[in-house]
DNA sequence: TCAAAAGTGTTCAGCTTACACCCATGA
DNA sequence: TCATGGGTGTAAGCTGAACACTTTTGA
C-alpha cells in the first residue's frame, strides 16, 4: 500500500472488513496474516486506503474482490472508528463494514489454505487481533445479529437453493443459540412469505428435505416493532 | 476554518451533527446559514472539521459547545457519508452523529433568534439544505425513531422531573404517531421498571400531575426480541 | 357542579411457546 | 421394521389494543 508522501501529514481513510461466511456448521470471518510492524505475525481484519476519487462502498467492494476475488457481496456500514491513538504510526480513520459471502461464491480452496495470508477463523474461536480489529469485530457481529433479528439477510449466507433445516441451522449458529422450536421456526418462514419452493429436494439421512429459494419480490425488513415502551 | 496548505489535495474529515430538541410540542433540529458559495445562504447541518489530534466523539461535543454552548451532550454516531463528489470543491469524508439536548438546557435566546445564524426548524418543515445534508437530517430522523423503540433515550429531551404525559407527548411528537393509548403507555413504562416518582406535582389545567425522574440504574436498552423470523 | 386532565382496571383477540405427533426414505 | 430426519397441528399462556371508568383539581 502506498500513498504521497505529502498526505503523511494529514489523515488516511480506510474500510476495514469484517467478511463472514457460514462452512461446517460454524460461523466465521476472515482475517489475514500480518507481516511488518506494528503487530507484525499477528491476525488482522481485511483493509484498504480510499482512494481519492472512490465511495467509500467501492472501497469497500473492492477489498473484497482482492482478498476473495468475489464481486458485488452483500454489504453494510457498521462504524466510523478514528481514534488518534488507533494506530500508532499516523491518523487513519477506518470506516468498517460487514459483508456476507455465501460458501459456494468463494472458491474451493479458499478453506483449505490456512498457512497462507488469509484464513477464515471460527468467530467463537479468535485469535489475537491487531489494532481495535477485535472491537471492530464484536461490533460487527453484534449489528449482524441484530439484522437477521428484523430483516432476511441469512440468506446470503446460503447458496441459492437451501433446505428449511439449514435455513434454522444458520440463524442458530449466527445467533449462537440453538434452541429454537423447528415448527415454530417454520410457521414464520411460511407467514413472512420469503421463501417459495422448487420442485427439487435434498437427500438426507432420513427422508429427503424440500429445498426453497428466497423469492425476488420478498420483503426483507420488517418494520420496527414498538417495544419500549 | 482553516487548515494547512498541504492537506487540500488528501482527505478532509469532518463530523455532521443533527442536534435535536423538543420544544413547542414540535421536534426541531438545529440549523446554520451558510455564508459562502457553494450553497450560500441555504440552511446546513452544523458541522466542523476534525483536528489530526481530536477523536472523533471529540469533535462532535467540541462542535456542539461551540454551536449550542452546552457540554456533555448525548451523542450518537450514525453513518459516514464519503461519496467523492458531495463536496463540489475537495475530498470530504463526514462523520455524522445524531444529538439530543433538553431544552431547558440552552440558552433563553436559542428560539427568539430567528435571523441569526443559527435557527431551530421542525423536522416536519424543513427548508432546502445544502450539499447531502437533508439526505443525513432523514436518516438521523430514522435512527431517532428506531432507537427509542429499544431505548430510553426520550428521557434526554425531557427535563430533569416530568410527568408520563410530558413522556408521552415525546413519543407521540418523535414517532409523528399521535394515537398511543395513555392506559397501556403508562403500564408499559410502570413495567420496564425506569422511572421513580418525586414528591413534588405540576400544576395542568386539571388535577395536579405527578412529576418522576428517570432512575440512575435504569435499564435503558431492552434486548432485542426475536421477530425475524 | 362542571370541565379538564390525571390516573387505573378489565376484557378480548392474536401471537408465542411448548410439545406431541405423523411422514418419507434408506438400511 | 427400525432409525433418521422432514414436516405439521394444537392447546395453554402471555401480550398488546381498546375502552370504560374513577380521581383530583380549579373555576
């Protein structure tokens, strides 16, 4: 990464990404390797300057594409952190995102390389972070949260065609609560009209599950509902 | 404002602030005049730019003694609005807060002045602003609305004691929802535990009204509830 | 004693929760 | 025919919306 030397003395903007996806049953994000000081060897989230004539989403959308060669990912803004000290060597403000990266869009050795400098790690398994990357993390995964809470953004963690069971088994894993009601998990599926069938089904070990797919015209937030008072 | 030569070709950062009140049964939001092109004499968002040494929650309570005269405001940060042409003449990544003040907190004159260079508008007539700043006033207002359905922020419009249907009116005027049943708002804010009662009234036109003061150790936000499905 | 505003209790519909049950497939 | 996982119906209990009612003050 390089920059003039004559901005050195002002500010540096950058996205930093928090890029999750869902594989084996566990809920994960991707970090990279460090290698110069500070916090060299040490895990840090994806990130990249703004360049000057660049929205900040297209920052952001191209970060992606460099460290998973995937294009238009499913994005949000999270949080603006600028703290002076954040980084030690000069000012950088870091304005962070989520992005969601369903499996089957990342390719097939994406998994398999964790000596390289990239690898996705278990959210309920991190190791030490760079910088506020942790803080920047746990923020990003307490605002995901609290989306699929009031929209449908799971499904974008899903590939296209997907079983009701895997569609509970991602909120369950996102949520990390596993105790949600199968029936009554699917009578809300149905009532929120989301999702329609295709007439193909998916073989398990007992009998095989429906698959569905999200449908185009889907309302995907549900308004705010009063509960305080 | 001024800022060194150097910097005018890198990023300028700077933090936006929708400071609201509630005054006249009305919600307004603070407005300055711009003096100078571009957008001369159209209302702005106030708004300043951050210092290389100044975090940016920093700024944003600097931005408001300066406007407003009053410390230690509630602040939220919003969104950050970086697109590279939302500033006609250079690079300018703003950070924006939404702000509440009581107004038994500002100055006397904050409302008589209507010519000055700072004004109080409804949100529900605004002028034309300048640059994307209607753009930021209406998100602010979204994330108003959203926020005091899980929280008891209202309580930072108010004064120190109120009634429940000073409360209420706060509500109702927020949400622009004037049809909330006074039976069922007072056992839900009896329920959620986060007011006490004084021992002193406030005389209406009728019977005297008891006043409350929100608890120290109030539970100000309620957990998000499941709805999503 | 009447108007105005504070303050409360009760009912009913609808939603959530919990749980039991049936169905389709492969071994 | 049994194990496995898919798929559904329903009763109990709680929550929220609607509304009627009582209380306290000043004029």
């Amino acid at each position: 990464m390089s920059f003039p030397e004559a901005m050195e003395t002002g500010f540096q903007v950058a996205v930093d990404m928090v890029i999750f996806t869902l594989v084996d049953r566990d809920l994960k994000a991707c970090l990279m390797r460090r290698e110069h000081e500070p916090f060299a060897a040490c895990w840090s989230l994806p990130g990249s300057f703004v360049r000057l004539d660049e929205s900040l989403d297209d920052a952001a959308q191209r970060q992606i594409e460099e460290t998973l060669h995937v294009g238009d990912a499913y994005l949000q803004q999270l949080y603006t952190f600028g703290d002076p000290s954040r980084d030690p060597r000069r000012r950088v403000i870091s304005v962070t995102y989520f992005a969601l990266v369903s499996k089957d869009r990342l390719p097939a050795d994406s998994f398999a390389d964790t000596s390289g400098a990239t690898a996705w790690h278990s959210v309920y398994a991190l190791p030490t972070l760079a910088f506020d990357h942790e803080d920047i993390l746990n923020y990003a995964l307490t605002r995901l949260r609290y989306k699929i809470e009031y929209s449908a953004v799971a499904f974008e963690l899903l590939p296209d065609e997907f079983t009701l069971r895997e569609l509970q088994d991602a909120y369950m894993i996102i949520l990390n609560d596993h105790k949600l009601d199968k029936a009554n998990f699917r009578k809300k599926i149905r009532e929120a009209n989301i999702v329609e069938p295709v007439s193909r089904y998916r073989e398990t070990g007992g009998r095989p599950a429906k698959l569905f797919r999200f449908r185009d015209d889907a309302q995907l937030e549900t308004k705010a509902r009063r509960f305080f008072p």
